[in-house]
C-alpha cells in the first residue's frame, strides 16, 4: 500500500494548444497536500487512465465542460483512501473517480465510485470500468452484430477497440481491424483473433477496405472519424450501422473544415445508421450487467487484454501525446504510486 | 378518358450534366406507339410526379442504377391502361409505375400498381403514393416525435415536407420549418399551421435556427443536407434524431468536396442519431396501414395539400429544373394527358 508523502504534484492545464499538444501546454507544480473536511475523503491515485478524448475536452465544450486554463488536468484514476471523514470508507479502499492529473485529491463521496481490489489492479482501468463499458455498449447496444456480418473497427489496436473487437467476434462476426503499422495489423489478428487487419498507411485505405472487406461492410465502430470514416460510409452495406464513438482523428490540430464526404447522401441511399453514444447513456444496472459479463469474457481467457502502461505522473503529458499519434498498444495508463 | 393518339413523345436523357441541369440535357423525339404482346399492357401518362431524387438518379447511383444517356426519363407517374394482354387489368384502370417522361408505356404487371379512381386524380401523385408515404414513414417511424418535441423541417414548403410537416404537428411537435422566401415561410404557417418558419436566406442561418428554437431541436426531418444540416446539427439537443430523406442542395451541380461539420464530433458529444431511410424499407402491409392513416387525415381536414401543377410532357425539364431551384410549392407534377 502506498505511503502518504509530503508534496502532491499536479499537472496544470498551462495553456491552449492552437494546434497540436505538446508538453509545454503544461505545467508541473507542487503542492502542499490537502486535509478532508467532514465529508470528505482525501485520495492518492495510484493509475492515472489516457484516453484520446482528454485531448478534446482541452479544446471545447464536449459532453463536458471545457477545461479551464490554470487547473489540474481532468483525467479518470484508480486512487486509493488515504484519510476518509466519510462513513463507509476506510484508508485503503480502492476507488474509480475523475481525480486528475495529481498524486492526492479531495472528494466527496458522489464523486467516487468504489471498486474491488483486484489482481492486476490496472485491470480496473483498461476494462472495469469506462473503457471497457464503451466497447461493450457500442458494439452489444449500437452496433448488434449478428453471426457472418462484417464488422470493421478503427484504432483496433487501442484501448476501447481491443475490447469492441473481441466482444463482436464473440458475437459470431467478421472482424476487421483498421491500424497505423504492420505491426499492430500483425498483432492484432494473433493475439485478438481478427479476421483481417489493414494497416491504413500501406495504400489507399478505399482499396485496402475493398480487398478486406469483399462483401461490404455492415457495422462500423468508429473511433477515429475523418478520411478513414468517409472510405467506410462508402463501402457501407444497405441498412448498415456506424456507431460513433470517438473521433482521434480531428482530436489533435486544427479542427476539420468539413465533414466526410457521403453525409448525408450515402446514408439515404443506403439507409445507414449513425449513432453517437457515450456510456453514461445506460444506467448503473446495465453497467453491472455489462461489467459482469466482462469479467466472465477477461477471466475464462475469451478476451485478451493488452496494457501500455508508463510510470510516473510527469509522464502523463508525453503519454497523452503518444497516444494521440498512435503510439500505444492497448490501454495507455500512468503508474503514478 | 384520355384517348390514344398516333404518336408517342419521349424526353431523352441525351446528355449528362456537368454541373446544374439545363433543357439542354434533354432530348424530345416521337416514336410510334407500341404493342403490348400476351402478358403486357400499354399505359398512357396522366400525371407525371417531378421529384429531386430524379436529379440524383440522373448524376450516378443511388438506391437505383445511374439513368442511361439516350433512354427514356424516369420518373414516377399516374397511368391509366389503353389495351391489356394481362388477366386483371382492363382499359380505364389506373396504376401508379415508373413509366417515365413519355406519353405511352409497355408495362408488365409486377411493374404495375394499381390504384382507385379518386378526386382529385393528382392527390394520387401528391399524397397517396411515394411522397405521403415517405413523409409518413419519416415521421411516425424514424423521427417518432412525442408532444412537445421541437421538431424541424428543410424544405418545407415541398412535396414530402408538406405532409410531413402536418403530420409531425399532429402527433403534438412543436413544428420549425426552413423554407428559401417569406412568401412560403407565410404559408406554411397560415396554410399548414406550423409554429415557426424560417427563410434560410433571410440571414444567417445558426442565428435564426437559435431564435425559432430557444430551447434547441429534437428531430430534424433533413430534406437537403449541406449547410442547413450542418447548422441544424450544432443545435440538436442530446438523443436527437435526424431522419436523412433527401439532400438536394446537393444534387444540381457539382458534388461537394465534403459533408458537414460536426460529423461525427457532435454525434458523439451529443449521442445523435442520424439515419437515412427510404420508404422502400417498410412492407406491403405497412404501406396500406399509411395510406389508409393518410386518407383520413387527408379527407378529414387534418392535412392540408398544395399541389403545383404544369401541363405539358414537354414542360418536364423545365419543371425539373425549377424544382431545384426551389420554385414549386408543395408537389409539383406534369398533366401529361
């Protein structure tokens, strides 16, 4: 079990990026670490998660309000009680909560969310909790893949994707990953069982779509949006599903002029669905249901985890960088104690 | 009835547009009447329905194959039979078929619907055919509004519009619609009894979409996809839904480079639902449950229908063209005999 130490470093929000993030957007500083009220629980995290959308929730309003200059980077924890005025939890309870970019925090309990101890702990991160719940709402919810249907999934190598991607071959579908390198495209047909993988830099992605997916695509889950959603909405079967999840691709730089190419006429003439959806659409029962079932899928071997995980919270600005480009390999976390 | 005359006028699709459609694109030539063989009939054009879609067919593949260069126009039409070589159709029934822009047709039966001798015979083109039914199959199955909802409409002056409009106000919507002059945004309220109009070209766009819909918009019926769409979509309220029937600002001229911002950005942020549908997609049974809702709307006074007649096949591309730019109000149609 961690230690309390003297000092709590945070990583600010230090400025804006008028195109892409870099380090100098933050700003490390130190300071004293606070003391719970009645109320409240004091918190040291010990797995800081990166996801692609913290980046876009420093650039505007998303289902979220915009970050503000100056305050700790948002960012979602497995953090660890400390010191607790709260009833109900003790130092050492294990707790899922947007603690931030730091080593302690303060919260009150409706910010928390408890969370069994389990082995590995980073378990909690990269699929117990909004990773994994994204993938499984998105592919048995939106998506509801049915035996033989081509489904195609984008970032496949990334965190909500390896979940997705293994959920909807359970599901009796053709999977098809879409990836930056011939090394994830490797990766991902051994070690997840894809049917096909494309690496979407080796040619255009139309032709490599075409070749991987002879008989259209039915169900796409999107996590990148741009020139790769446009190829897919082109090669869309009749009826056709696109859940849309994240959009990595227009996260970082100058926001898109426009839009893919194909909206809306190709959804008319091939009566296509596009659905955004976040996980906090289903509710707390569902999320039992959903967590439940994972751990079935994760613990008999059926679906295979990878984790990249970094040490230490100085870290998080280049991880989050890294991940941006594509750098990962699974879920991109921080050891932070 | 109509009598059979000597010669059989045809408008040819003689050359395909490079950008905005032109008389020049068509070609009218007399060709004698056929003959039905054993198991056809010959039909004589009443009415002949101009839609936008047929300008879409005209610039490559939709739901239908690409219009072949030096082939009769298609288009949608009333017909009534002259001489039948099939069991069950005698001279004087009428049926509703994609004859084309010509005053005589070969038909075989499974090409052929028949239809009832009603008064008027051109609500049969207007309201009790395609466009009621995708008006009403856009509404009551994929927008679905419930009392209340701000619900928005493009081009709402027209064919589709007109019924979709009354039929979204029916159901307890509050209705918005987005119409191309005052003189139309007029009567869409006084003749249709929506709750707002808005001239699109009256001023910016976001800003009078913001003032008609203070507390933001629950369903868009999107008959015209570009920048309307695109402004509609940063103003959509979360789990909106937009039904994608037509995007004709986008189909006379050149295709756009790209579609509208916000996709999938806002879809995700805001969990939009956008689907494309065609009325294709409902069944036999489904189709006469509508019609059957629609003539008692219709005969009872719920819905009220502008039909924009023009007398003359030869007057069909002139129509066409007109259609596009927005000229018609409610159906616009040919009175070919």
């Amino acid at each position: 079990m961690p230690q309390k130490s003297d000092i709590n470093r945070q990583l600010l929000l230090a400025n804006r990026p008028e195109a892409k993030l870099s380090p100098e957007h933050f700003q490390l500083v130190e300071t004293p670490i606070p003391s719970p009220k009645q109320g409240e629980i004091l918190t040291r995290t010990l797995y800081l998660s990166l996801d692609a959308a913290n980046r876009a929730w420093i650039q505007g309003r998303t289902y979220r309000e915009n970050m503000e200059l100056e305050k700790v980077m948002r960012g979602g924890t497995i953090s660890e009680v400390v010191e607790s005025k709260v009833p109900g939890f003790a130092p050492g309870d294990l707790i899922f909560a947007d603690t931030g970019w730091q080593d302690y925090t303060i919260l009150t309990p409706d910010a928390a969310k408890k969370m069994p101890r389990i082995d590995p702990l980073s378990h909690l991160i990269s699929v117990y909790s909004l990773t994994g719940l994204t993938a499984y709402f998105g592919v048995v919810e939106v998506c509801k893949p049915k035996p033989g249907q081509t489904f195609v999934i984008s970032a496949a190598a990334g965190a909500t994707a390896q979940v997705a991607g293994q959920i909807a071959k359970l599901m009796g579908a053709r999977v098809v990953g879409i990836v930056g390198s011939d090394e994830k495209a490797e990766m991902i047909k051994r070690d997840f069982g894809y049917d096909e993988a494309i690496n979407y830099k080796s040619g255009p992605i139309k032709q490599t779509l075409k070749q991987a997916c002879p008989e259209g695509i039915d169900l796409y889950f999107d996590n990148v949006g741009g020139e790769i959603l446009e190829a897919v909405i082109l090669r869309m079967n009749i009826h056709g599903r696109i859940a849309c999840c994240g959009a990595i691709s227009q996260y970082d730089g100058q926001p898109p002029a426009h839009g893919p190419r194909g909206v809306p006429g190709f959804l008319i003439t091939k009566r296509i669905t596009m659905q955004g959806f976040l996980v906090y659409d289903w509710d707390q029962a569902a999320h039992e249901k959903a967590l439940k079932q994972l751990q079935d899928w994760v613990q008999s071997g059926k679906i295979k985890i990878h984790e990249d995980i970094m040490d230490g919270l100085e870290n998080a600005p280049k991880g989050l960088i890294g991940l941006l480009a594509g750098n990962n390999v699974g879920k991109r976390m921080i050891k932070v104690a």
